[in-house]
C-alpha cells in the first residue's frame, strides 16, 4: 500500500512538474512568397481609388498593390466568382475578373471596382 502511495505521489508531482513548465514556443508562420506572376491587372473603384492584381501562373496566390502597402492572398473556394483571403484581408471578383471589391484594408473596402484596360 506504501509503495501505492508512493508511486502515485511521484506520478503527480511529474505531472505538476511537466504542467509548469512553458509550452515550446510557436514556430513563427513564414510568409506567403508569391513568385512568378503574371502582369498587373489595375482596377479603378467608383470613389476613385485604384489598386492592382497580380496572379500567380498557377493561381495559388494573388499580390494585391492599394494605396502604399501590399498585400499577398490565397484562393478560397467559392460558388460564384473568386475569392482571395488573408483572414482579414480578401479580394471578391466576378468570374471574368472585370469587377471586384477590396475589403478589409485601412481606409475602407475598396467597391464597385472594375478593370481599366491599359
């Protein structure tokens, strides 16, 4: 019975042992690297702002130029159209890519966009 006791006296204090110890710490996510895209496709959004799309060849990313930052998005399946996401960030376009809404970004979405021909 002692050595009962004993035995799940160790077991415990292993586990309290191994419960204050600190949690390996989080690999740090490594940034989506977009390479290899296609030229930029500017749009131009009924307020007057513009932005502009590059897509990846294999369509597995888009870069997304507005305003003085950028940003670097994935497809998500969708029903309708296109969808490019960070999470926050996401670029919706109809299925021939000719109008898109920017939203999530400082300054408000970006709406009623379409694609200006150069």
């Amino acid at each position: 019975m002692r050595a009962l006791v004993a035995g799940v006296a160790l077991a415990l204090t292993a586990c309290s042992a191994a419960h204050d110890r600190e949690p390996p710490a989080a690999e740090a996510a490594q940034p989506l690297i977009c390479d290899d895209t296609l030229d930029a496709v500017p749009y131009e959004c009924a307020d007057g702002r513009f932005f502009s799309v590059r897509s990846s060849t294999d369509a597995s990313c888009a870069v997304i130029f507005a305003g003085d930052l950028t940003y670097v998005l994935r497809p998500v399946a969708v029903a309708e159209g296109h969808l490019e996401t960070d999470g926050a960030v996401s670029l919706r376009s109809s299925e021939t890519g000719e109008r898109a809404t920017l939203s999530g970004v400082p300054g408000g979405d970006y709406a009623d966009c379409r694609a200006v021909e150069e």
